[in-house]
C-alpha cells in the first residue's frame, strides 16, 4: 500500500469521526431543548390552571359574602316592616278601644238622660237660648217649649200624648213647677223644674197624683 492511499483513509476516518460527533452535539442539543419546551409548557398551563382555580374561589367567596349580605339586609327590612306593623296594629286596636269606651260612655250618659221618667236620675234637657235667661209661661216661646220638654222628660209621657194641667212659678227666678196628664192611662203628676244656665231646664222631682 502506498503512503497517499494510507493518508487518504486516515483522513477520511477523521472525517467520519468529526461528522458522528457533530451529528450526535446536534441530536443531544434537540433533545435538551426539546425537554426544556416541554417542561416549561407544562409548568405555565399548570400555573396557569392554579391561577383560575384561585380566581373563581375567590368569585365564589366573594359571591357568598354577597347574599349573605343581601339576606342579612333583607331580614333586617322584613324585621323593621313587621315592628311597624305590629306597632300600627297596635295604635289601631288602641284607638278602636279609646273610641269604644267613649261610645260607651255617651251610650251610658244618653241612656240614662233617655231613662227619665218618674224615678230618674234626671239632666238639664238643653236650651237654645243665649244671654240672660227669663222665664216665659206664653205658650208658643222658646222656654215654654223648653219647659214642655222637660215635663215630658220627667214624667216618662210623650209630648203628643201629654196634657199640661198647670205651669207656673215654682217659687223663684229659676224655678217652674207643672201639673201634667197622661191621655194614654189617666196618670198625673206634679214635676218641680230648675233652671240651669246653659244648660236648660232640669226636673228636680215628680210626685204622681
């Protein structure tokens, strides 16, 4: 064998040598870059992922805090509305009560003025006269009327069914006294009369004759 042909094969093993190893630098360093892609990827889509699971938890609390809120409010509201409810209620049974018990009263005060009668209790029947007050027996004035009232009152018989025997001074300024007949039964009575300024003529006591 010559010595070119002995230095051409070296140098082509030198060459074949060079070129594996530039072949396996290329391979290891796609390798290396390979992995370093993949697990960086997968470390920012877990990140990632961490991060919108924080996101909607903190939503969620967020959203929770929200109607707990919302309910603590809206009982705070029913609990006001239902107080002043019950407090309207309440001032409204009050005034039904108040009003009742006047009514009552009034009932009271104007059955017992209706009762009358022989036997009483007896009130002054009301006037419509003003300033100072003058007795008048002319039949057709205001005070005669007024004194037939009180007759009537005290004796228990109506107006159409009364007769007045007799009326007349009773023994002073303020006083009247009347003789009256019942045209139903025949009944008489003697009604004694005091005047009330104000407040008109009240029977002081009936006799039945």
């Amino acid at each position: 064998m010559g010595r070119k042909e002995y230095r051409s094969r070296f140098e082509k093993r030198k060459q074949n040598r060079m070129l594996n190893i530039a072949i396996g630098v290329v391979l290891l360093l796609i390798v290396v870059v390979g992995a370093s892609i993949f697990i960086n990827g997968g470390s920012s889509q877990t990140s990632s992922s961490n991060h919108s699971a924080d996101k909607k938890d903190q939503s969620s609390s967020v959203n929770k805090d929200s109607n707990k809120k919302d309910d603590s409010s809206i009982a705070v509201e029913d609990k006001k509305d239902s107080e002043a409810a019950d407090e309207n209620q309440d001032a409204s049974k009050k005034e039904d009560s108040e009003d009742k018990d006047k009514e009552a009263a009034d009932k009271e005060k104007s059955e017992d003025k209706a009762k009358g009668g022989p036997e009483g209790p007896w009130d002054a029947v009301g006037t419509s006269q003003t300033g100072e007050h003058t007795k008048s027996y002319d039949k057709g004035s205001a005070d005669w009327s007024e004194q037939t009232k009180a007759l009537s009152y005290a004796s228990g018989i109506p107006e159409d069914q009364m007769t007045i025997l007799w009326l007349g001074n009773g023994g002073g300024p303020d006083k009247s006294v009347g003789r009256v007949l019942s045209k139903a039964d025949g009944s008489r009575y003697e009604i004694q009369l005091q005047w009330e300024d104000g407040k008109g003529w009240k029977p002081t006591s009936v006799n039945k004759q």
